[in-house]
C-alpha cells in the first residue's frame, strides 16, 4: 500500500483523478482544516460547518473529472467550491442566521466557561467580518484563521502576492474601524 | 518621509512574520518605524488579535479522521454504484432490530447469487424493464437492498434511487412500445414514491437536516422523471397518455407533499432546538392534496402551501399545513407573430437590462408564461384564458428593471400575423423555450462578475456561446485578465485572457452542465485576475440552442 503521506499535492491530485479514492482521502486529511475555519468563519453553527466540509469534498472529489489544472491551482479550485457551498447552504434553505448567541443563550448553566467565551468570541468576529467587503473578509479568514501564506492566499484568490499585502492591509485597517 | 500605501503593506507584512517568528515585539518593531507607528500599530494589533483566535475555528478533536472516513465510504460506493450512505445513525440499535431482516435478507442474497450466477447477471439486470427475463430479479434484488438497509436515511437514499429506476422504467417502457405493460409500471411508480416519502418522514423525525437533503434529492427525481415522460407523451397512443397523466398527477403531489415536509424540516431547524430523538418528535401532515386542476391550458393554480407551526410547549411539534390554490396574476400571453419577442416577467428586480433577440420563429401558442407573482388566493376562474393578440405584448412585470427587445425584425408576409381567432392552444403540449430566457448581472464583487439566467419557458436550454465584454484600465498597468467560467461550483472554462470582448463555445464538462431546465436558474460566475474594475460597462450575451440569445449589461 503505498505510502500517501509522502507524496506531494499535485501527485495526489493526479492518482485522485485516476480514481484512487486514498489519495483525496490524504488530500482532505490536509486541507479538511483550513476549509473548515475557512467555512465556520462565514456560517454560525459548527456542526453545519462540519457537515458543510465533508460536502465540499465530495463535490471536490465529484468534480475531479473536469478540473484541468493549466495553472489553476487546486486550492484556488477547493475554495472556489467553498465559497459556493457557502452560498448554497444559506440560499438553497432560506436558513434564518443563527448566531451563536441563539444556541448559547438557551441554557448557559450546561456550558462550560471556555466554551462560552469561545462562542461569544465567535460571535465577535462574525461581526466584524459580516460588516467588511467580500475580498477584506476573504483575505482576513485566510490569512489569520485558516492561516495561509501570503503566497497561498494570492493563490486561492487569484491575486499576486502582493496585491495580497495591499488587500491585507486594507482589510486590517476597515476591521479596525470597525472594532472601535 | 512619506511612505506609500504598498510600502505599508509591505511593512505591515514583514512586521507580523517577524513577531510571528518570535524575532521582535510589536514595540521592538514600531520604534523602527517611528513615522507610521500609529497605522503599524493598528494594523499589527488587529492580525494579531484575529490571529490569536484562530484556535476558536479548530473543528472538534476527532472529527477530521472520523469525516475522512464517511467521505472514503461514500466515494466508494459512489464507484460502486450504491446511493449515497450517510452514517449519522445508531448501527447497533438498528441492527438489532433490523436482526431477522438481515437474516432473511442474506438468506435471499445467497439464494439470488446462486439463481443469478454472478454478479454480473445482477448487474444486467439493474437496466432491465417490465417485460425482460432479468426484470423479475432487479425488484427481488432491490426488496433485499432495502431489507439489508439499517437506517431510515439509507431507507429513502435506496427508494430515491428505485423512484428514479420506475421512471426510467416507464420511459424505457414506451421506447420499445409495451403499451400495455405501461399501467402497472406506472402503479409500480405510484408504490415507490409512496415509500420514498414515507421513509422520508421517518427521516425527518429524527434529523431534520438529513431529511432536507434527502427531500431535495428525491424531489429532483420527481420534476426531471415528469418532465422526461412530458416530452414523450406526444409521440404514444391517446390511451397511454392517460397513463402518463397519472404519473405526472403522482409526481404533483408527491412533490407538493415533500414540499410540505421540507417547510415543516426547515422550519424545524431555523427555529427550534430539536428536540432528540427519544423524545419524539412528530409531523403531522394531512393527506396528500389532489393536484391542482387545470384552468383552460394556461393558468395553472399552483397550491401555495401555507403551515400554521404550533410551537411545542414540551417535545412535541406539530405543523398543520392547508394548501390554497394560487393564480397567477400576471399573465404573459405568446404572440402569433413570428418575429415577436415576447418577455416574461421575471421575479428580482435590478438596474441591468435584458434584451431579448430571437433568431428563430417564435411558435405561436396561446399559454400562459409562469409568472411570479402570487397574488391572488382566490379559485382560479376558468375565464382567464388568455387571448392572443398580435400586438406585442409588453412585459408586465412590476420590478424595476427594464426588458427592451431589440432588433426584432419587423413582420413579414411570411410571418403570419396572429387573428383574434387563433384560439389558444389548450393541450398540455409543453411550451417551446421561445425567448423565455432572462439575464441579470448581479454587482460585481471582487474578482467576479455573477450572472444570472433564469428559464421560464417549458422546455430544458442549453447555452451554446457566451461573449463576455469587460472594462479595461484606462491607463493599464496590466490589462483586466477574465480567467474563468463557473456554473456553481462547476468549472466550465478556463482560458485566462486579457482581450475584451472575449467568446467562449469550447466549453468543459458536460453538456449537462449548460442545461438550464424550466422555471430553473443558472448561476455563472465570471472570473477575472485582479479585482474588477468599477461596476458598470459588462456586457454578457448568451446564445442557446432554441436560436435564443439574451444579452445583460451593467
């Protein structure tokens, strides 16, 4: 059985492609983390997160069949279909947002204080971001909650490095307003 | 001395990877940079701050290997050939129960394997139809498939997929010309929808979420099955297509019915914690509601299902839902005149302009468009037959957008003007597309430009060519590169360039991906490098297969 962990992206890609089921499944022990922030930064509840990530794969995985890569990086293609799924989630069932402090608030005794603290910070920060432009939102999750390079980031978003750093600064400066 | 905006971000940028690192503090390095300490400072502050609450976004401890491993097993019995499995069930409590079925079941399997040879003889017999030798097997197969079955969830996949199989049965059915076998298959369809929606209630008992997914699954089923067999019904026996009217009256109601479930499901799961299992959470629907009868070929009164949720006072919901036929107030009305363009009213307003160019006849017919404004709840009176006129009838609709047709050509002698004596047409004969095709830019948003086309016509189009014009920097650096065409998350064209206008007909994927089937939308989405430039000068045109073209600028 060969050895998934060592081989690189592009090469899990391509043994993806030819239908070895085992190399998507390395690919998503990789990247499984950083769409979930990447998803639970824009949506309210974790466990729709959770169900919304192995969703992305799989259409991912669905779609391997017409992904051709001609320079059009897989990440760029993964959050592609993250932000998508993000957009169907809240469209295809006209879901009323429910921030956390609808779930949090309906019996605090039963949480445990780090958890609170987590879902009002939560909240917090989907404040903050709910209020900036679609690519400042995007820059901000990538960058510091899903933690990608400036390098990855330019990629996904199809950008240059360092419109990235322009982009970043320009999101940090109007999430700063924001916050004051 | 001043610094510019890229400079800061540059700083800004080697700033963080320093403190990051642990080479330097926030105060170590902003006495470098005396001069913009107080942007530096901001901004350093905000990324570390963001950054300090990344560990908020961990998923839980566990859930990556334990969602590696369901999505492993539904890629492979999706290479399998098997529906969908979805794991969220109690396998040891359905598995005892389940424990004599299981025993039949594989009872059943090893008495099929040995009738049946090889899975292979299984196989063939999967695309069998009443009437074949193998026929017998597909159903026997398929009762152990749901036998062998241990959560409602799998329950409802499997009937989904058995619905699917009835339909196509029933198409297959009429292709080689077994009329007569055509009332049980259809009586056989009837069985298993009924199924497919009873185990779809159990579903949504328990997982409300689930049971969304699933009802969406099998009313797509449904709306594609009745449609395929629609387009067929003209070409069979007048005895047969009484048939076929059964089959879309069970496809109505059934969907109406899951419509139902899915308001109740999603209600369930905006507004209420739910409650668990054990304590029961039940759905009280009422009987199936008899389609909506027809009004002349044309209104066609839609049952507006409205539901009364009584919150429940302790685990219990309940959801009363009375269905009021609905007219449609707006009526748009095909004229006989060939080289008229004739514009539905379509539902969000917006500030781009559609223009609607026909290439081709437009066939004459008397039918009501759909329409989108649901007014009235009154009983649709018969006498809202539309007439048809040969004057072109304006849009009617009250958004706010603009509907222009142009280069319509001016009618001929070859065109034949429309009388006040053409009756309409009054048979369920579907609609051809004509230019019922809308297009709206939505505002561009970073890098994209979203576009969306709605087809409320009768008939399935397909986008043959799509000429995409953007706006370019007036003193470039770089020209604005268009990158790439999605339909959803579906990656249909990939050519960066950076000459405006630009065409594309070499489209990826399949050509089901172009298709946009009736009273549905097509979301593209149009890429570009770098940011796009401003938001007004687009221009998208759309050619389709039926000679239709749709044209949105912005």
């Amino acid at each position: 059985m060969r050895n998934w962990h060592e081989v690189d992206d592009v090469q899990l890609l391509k043994s993806a492609k030819d239908g070895e089921a085992d190399a998507f499944g390395e690919l998503y022990a990789r990247y499984a983390r950083v769409v979930y922030r990447f998803i639970f930064a824009r949506i309210d509840d974790p466990l729709d997160a959770e169900d919304l990530t192995e969703d992305v794969f799989l259409k991912v995985w669905r779609s391997l069949s017409n992904y051709r890569e001609q320079g059009f990086p897989f990440l760029a293609f993964l959050f592609r279909i993250a932000r998508n799924s993000i957009s169907d989630h809240y469209r295809s069932a006209q879901r009323i947002s429910r921030r956390v402090s609808d779930t949090v608030n309906n019996d605090q005794t039963a949480i445990p204080d780090d958890i609170l603290t987590a879902g009002f910070e939560h909240q917090e920060i989907c404040h903050i971001l709910d209020q900036l432009r679609e690519d400042y939102r995007m820059v901000l999750i990538l960058r510091f909650l899903s933690e990608f390079s400036p390098e990855e980031t330019a990629q996904i978003m199809g950008r240059s490095s360092g419109a990235v750093r322009v982009l970043q600064h320009r999101a940090l400066a109007a999430a700063r307003n924001v916050m004051q | 001395m001043a610094r510019t905006r890229d400079e800061i971000a540059n700083l800004v940028q080697s700033c963080l990877e320093k403190i990051q690192k642990g080479e330097a503090t926030i105060d170590s390095v902003l006495s470098d940079y005396p001069e913009i300490e107080d942007i530096l400072r901001s901004q350093l502050e905000t990324a570390l701050w963001l950054n300090g609450r990344r560990q908020i976004y961990d998923p839980r401890p566990g859930f990556i290997p334990a969602s590696r491993k369901r999505l492993m097993n539904v890629i492979e019995n999706e290479a399998a050939g098997v529906a969908p499995v979805h794991t969220s069930w109690n396998p040891l409590a359905n598995l005892w129960r389940k424990r004599f079925a299981l025993q039949f079941a594989v009872a059943l399997l090893l008495i099929l394997s040995l009738l049946m040879g090889s899975n292979q003889a299984a196989l063939a017999a999967k695309n069998t139809i009443p009437g074949d030798r193998f026929f017998p097997f597909k159903i026997t197969h398929e009762n152990a498939q749901v036998l062998l079955s241990i959560s409602a969830e799998n329950d409802t996949a499997l009937h989904t997929e058995f619905t699917e199989r009835r339909l196509a049965e029933i198409q297959g059915i009429l292709l080689v010309g077994r009329y007569a076998m055509v009332p049980k298959a259809v009586t056989a369809y009837e069985k298993q929808v009924t199924s497919a929606i009873t185990s779809l209630k159990k579903v949504a008992s328990v997982n409300s979420a689930r049971a969304g997914v699933l009802a969406s699954q099998l009313h797509q089923v449904l709306e594609d099955g009745d449609l395929d067999l629609t387009d067929l019904s003209p070409a069979v026996p007048v005895e047969t297509r009484k048939e076929l009217s059964r089959v879309h009256e069970i496809s109505s109601s059934s969907i109406h019915e899951i419509a139902m479930l899915r308001l109740v499901v999603a209600f369930v799961e905006t507004s209420t914690p739910l409650p668990s299992p054990t304590q029961g959470l039940s759905l009280v629907m009422p009987e199936t509601q008899a389609p909506a009868s027809e009004v002349g070929a044309t209104v066609n009164p839609t049952p507006s299902p409205t539901y009364t949720p009584i919150l429940p006072t302790s685990t219990e919901l309940t959801a009363t839902m009375t269905a009021t036929p609905r007219t449609t107030a707006t009526q748009v009305v095909r004229s006989t005149n060939t080289a008229t363009p004739v514009i539905a009213s379509f539902p969000s307003p917006t500030s781009s302009t559609v223009l609607l160019t026909p290439t081709s006849p437009i066939l004459p017919t008397g039918t009501l468009a759909p329409s989108n404004t649901p007014q009235s709840t009154a009983t649709p009176l018969p006498s809202q037959t539309p007439k048809p006129t040969d004057i072109d009838v304006p849009p009617t609709q009250t958004a706010t957008w603009t509907a222009t047709p142009v280069g319509t050509p001016a009618p001929t002698a070859t065109s034949p003007p429309a009388t006040a004596t053409q009756p309409p047409s009054p048979s369920s004969t579907p609609l051809p597309a004509g230019c019922y095709i809308s297009g709206q830019i939505a505002e561009p948003d970073g890098v994209v430009v979203a576009l969306q086309l709605v087809n409320s016509g009768d008939i399935p189009v397909t986008f043959t060519e799509i000429t995409i014009h953007w706006p370019q920097p007036q003193m470039p650096p770089e020209n604005q590169e268009f990158e790439s065409l999605w339909r959803s998350v579906n990656l249909l064209w990939y050519e960066p360039t950076d000459k405006s206008p630009s065409t594309i007909s070499d489209f990826m994927g399949e050509p089901a991906l172009r298709v946009i089937q009736p009273g549905n939308q097509a979301d593209l989405t149009f890429r570009f490098k770098r940011s796009v430039i401003g938001t007004s000068g687009y221009q998208i045109t759309v050619e389709f297969d039926n000679g239709c073209s749709v044209t949105a600028t912005r």
